[in-house]
C-alpha cells in the first residue's frame, strides 16, 4: 500500500467536488476517485437560491453562473389540494445576495463535470473512471484518538487496469447512496420510508402552459406525488415518487408501461404532458436513511453517503454542499491540529445528525400538511386523505400520532391496522426479529427520538 496523500475523497458528486476543491486550495494533497457520469440517466434537478452563499464559498459561483443553467423563480404546487399554489423565491433580509432571487435547474452530469473542472483547477488530482471497491479502515472507528493515526486504505480499480490500494490520512465516502465506506456497517435505513422514483424525459415544442415556465412543478396524487423540472422552456422532466414496498407486487411489467399508468394518475402533470414527446424513462431509488456513526479517525462520511433527505425537498445538493463544507473544516482541523481531532469530529458528527433530524421533521410537516388539506376538502372521505399519506410511504407518519388532529377515530384505526400488519409479517418471516420489529414500530411513534438520539 502507498501512503502518499492525505485525502482520498470517493465520488465526484457535488459532495465529493466540493471538499476536494475546499482541502486542496487549503494545501493539502488530495485525490479523488470516481465513476463516469451516466449521462443517460442524467437528472434534472433545482437548486434554491440560497445555494449560490455555498456555491461562493466553495470558490465556484462563477464558473456555475457561467454555465448559463436555466434559472428558475420558484415553485408552482398542488399539494393535497386541486388549486395550484405559486411559490416565488423571496430574497432573504440581510443576505449579501439578496439582489439575486433566482434558483438553477441543473442538468446534474453538467454540474458534476463543472464542480470537478474547479476541484481539479483547486489542484486534487482527479480520476474519473475509478471504481472503489472497499476501504481498510485499521484503526478502531473511536472519537477519541489523538495524534497522527495509520492510514486507511482505499481498494480500487480503473478501466483495464489491476485492482491497486492507496493510502490516506482520511478516506472521505462522497458515493452517494452506494455508499462505499457506509455500508461497511455505518449506515441506518430509515423505516417505512421506502421510496421508489420514476423520471421521464419529455419534449413539447408548444410549452407547457404554465403561470412561469421556469418553475419546478409538484403534485400530490392518491398513490404518491409527482414533480417536474425544466431543462428549458420545450424540454422537462417528469418523476413520480412512490411506495417502494409495494411497487413491484402492483404495478405493471415494463418500466414504461409503468411510469405512464403512474402519470396517467396525476392531475396537472398528466395534462401538462398530454401533447408531449416521451423520449425516455428510468427508475432509481429515492428511499430515506441516515448512518449511526458519521465520522471516524481515518473517515467521513458526507453528502448522500452520510444521509439522504426526502427528494422533495429540493435540498440535496445543497445538503451535500454544506456537508463538504462542514467536513472539508473537520479534516483541515484534524490534519493541522492532531490534538483537536476528536473535537473536529464530533463537531462534524452533530451538525450531520441536525441537518438529517430537521429534514425528517420537515417531511413530517409536508405529509401533514397534505393529509389536512385533502381531509378538509372532502371530510366524508377520510381514507382517501389518508391513503395520501400511506401510500406515499410517509408510515410511520400515519402511526405518529402527528396525524390525527382532524380525524383521530381513522387515524388510530389506521394506527391499529399498520401496527398488527407490520408485526405479524415481521414474526411470521423473521421469527427472532419480532422483538426488534416491536422495538423500532414503537421508536417509529417518536419520529423525533428515533435517528437524532446519541
Ligand atoms: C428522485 C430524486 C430527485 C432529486 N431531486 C433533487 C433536486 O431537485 N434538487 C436537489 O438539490 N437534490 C435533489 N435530489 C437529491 C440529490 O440528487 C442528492 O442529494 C445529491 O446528488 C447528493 O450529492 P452527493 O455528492 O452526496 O452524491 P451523488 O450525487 O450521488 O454522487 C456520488 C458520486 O459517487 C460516485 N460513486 C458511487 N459509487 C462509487 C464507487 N464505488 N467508486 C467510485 N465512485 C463512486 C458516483 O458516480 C457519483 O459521482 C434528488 C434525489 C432523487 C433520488
């Protein structure tokens, strides 16, 4: 094993662009390895304006407003309610960039490759057809070293060439949800939300006949909710979000059949594309998770590879941003200032754990505000309204008690049913695992308690 830098980041994402650009313009040496772009399966994605603040820190504004993206000022959203609401960015009181009130749609190999070019530019050495396989973390995992540790090392290959190890003084997991060094016993999924995700690629020369046309589109819909993102003003694309438990058992069998039977089931979007051009389909999953240790005297995990909120959210890349930020600080610390490792870390490992607890609420917010407003537009039909919720995966929402402030009878019926259902598959299939099914459906009440506690 050659020990010759300090960092090796895994992944070239917006997580893994941003700390390697922030370690090497602080002067140490960093390389990074990662998988080619998959430029087929190419997401739209928004970026909220308030990104631009981080974007600036990390040294790449320019180059990002440069790259002409599509800007965008805000939302339109049926949420639990068939008027569509239109959510315009508001500049925020004191912010240096309070002029700027605009948002990107970023086709993300575009942003991934821009986001490198400036890392590289920072001077990390960059490899963009690294596959890393596992990384030998030798030391205990513990927060409380002091001192220069062993190096970890980093098993990778690149294409048509020997498997090789590198050694580093941290290995930082920037791999998103395949999570290299997470799923090395670090990583925690959420439970109940199992989320899958279809996106559409869609063409219409008319327009999409829309309030703004740069607006992020997004809908509830009795088996889920759907949203878009426009790449321009004739080309966007269109994603549902479902039950992941359920998806394969009822829905159809081909991948288009599929995506089309769930926009067929969407009000505003199915009409939106209704003259359309489909040009192509794919799923990913989109489901929630968090790790139970963040850091480590020779790792980090940051980004999606530490956690992954509700894509609803529209806040991923600026979460994987921060995260970089947050964790490019910590490894600086640690390198520089061995004796205040342990300190750096646990800064690191609390700011993770807050952002993923707040996101989590947030979701809460979002399935309650949706059960409200379809309960009150027709209070006769209670199981619709929490179908909603249900099937969109939002489960241990229903059984949180958050839910029951309009129809507490369905809503502790529902309670009851979800309850005895998740606990006797849980002992027929997993006898031994009954006890822990009943331990994590009760923590699942207190969705507060359950991945922000120590
Ligand atoms: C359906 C859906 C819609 C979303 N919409 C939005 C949105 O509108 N706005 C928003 O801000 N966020 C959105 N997100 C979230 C956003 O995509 C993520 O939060 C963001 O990509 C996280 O960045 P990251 O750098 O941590 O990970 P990633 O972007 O996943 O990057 C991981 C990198 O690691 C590489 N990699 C993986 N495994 C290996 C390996 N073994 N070896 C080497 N390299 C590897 C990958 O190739 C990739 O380059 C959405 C997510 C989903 C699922």
């Amino acid at each position: 094993m050659s020990a010759n830098v300090d960092i090796v980041v895994i992944g070239g994402g917006p997580a893994g662009s941003a700390i390697a650009c922030l370690l090497a313009q602080w002067g140490h040496s960093v390389r990074v390895l990662t998988r080619a772009a998959d430029r087929a399966r190419g997401a739209a994605e928004s970026l909220p304006p308030s990104t631009r603040k981080l974007l600036a820190k990390i040294g790449v504004l320019d180059a990002i407003d440069g790259a002409h993206f599509y800007r965008t000022t805000g939302n339109t959203v049926w949420w639990g309610q068939r008027e569509g609401h239109v959510e315009r960015f508001a500049a925020v009181a004191g912010d240096a960039l309070k002029a700027v009130n605009y948002g990107y749609q970023v086709l993300r190999p575009e942003l991934d490759r821009l986001l490198l070019t400036s890392a590289a530019a920072a001077g990390a050495e960059i490899s963009c057809d690294a596959h890393v396989h596992r990384v030998q973390l030798t030391e205990p995992d513990v927060l409380d070293g002091s001192g220069r540790g062993a190096d970890a090392g980093v098993e990778y290959h690149r294409e048509r060439q020997p498997a090789t190890t590198i050694g580093c003084r941290f290995a930082i997991d920037c791999s998103g949800r395949a999570g290299v060094i997470a799923r090395q016993g670090f990583r925690r999924h959420q439970p109940g939300y199992r989320t899958q995700a279809f996106i559409g690629v869609w063409q219409s020369a008319s327009g999409w006949n829309l309030p703004d046309e740069t607006h992020t589109l997004v809908e509830t819909y009795e088996d889920g909710w759907a949203w878009s993102v426009p790449l321009s003003a004739t080309l966007r694309q269109v994603g549902v979000a479902v039950d992941g438990g359920t998806t394969r058992i009822r829905r159809g069998p081909t991948l288009n059949g599929t995506y089309r039977a769930e926009i067929g089931k969407t009000r505003e979007l199915g009409a939106r594309v209704s003259g359309a051009t489909l040009d192509r389909v794919w799923a990913c999953d989109a489901s929630l998770f968090s790790a139970h240790q963040y850091a480590g005297s020779q790792f980090l995990l940051v980004g999606d590879a530490a956690s992954c909120i509700d894509p609803l959210s529209s806040f991923g890349v600026k979460k994987a941003l921060a995260s970089a930020w947050v964790g490019a600080v910590a490894v600086h610390t640690c390198l520089a200032h061995p004796d205040r490792q342990r300190i750096a870390l646990e800064f690191f490992t609390n700011w993770e754990r807050q952002v993923y607890c707040a996101n989590l609420r947030r979701s809460v917010e979002f399935a309650r505000e949706a059960y409200g407003r379809a309960y009150q537009a027709d209070p006769g039909n209670t199981e619709a309204a929490l179908g909603l919720v249900r099937r969109r995966a939002w489960l241990p929402l229903a059984s949180s008690g958050l839910l029951t402030r309009k129809a507490p009878a369905a809503a502790a019926a529902l309670r009851r049913r979800l309850r005895a259902r998740l606990v006797l598959i849980e002992a027929l299939l997993f006898p031994r695992s009954a006890r822990w099914a009943a331990a994590s459906y009760g923590a699942a009440r207190q969705p507060r308690s359950l991945p922000c506690r120590r």
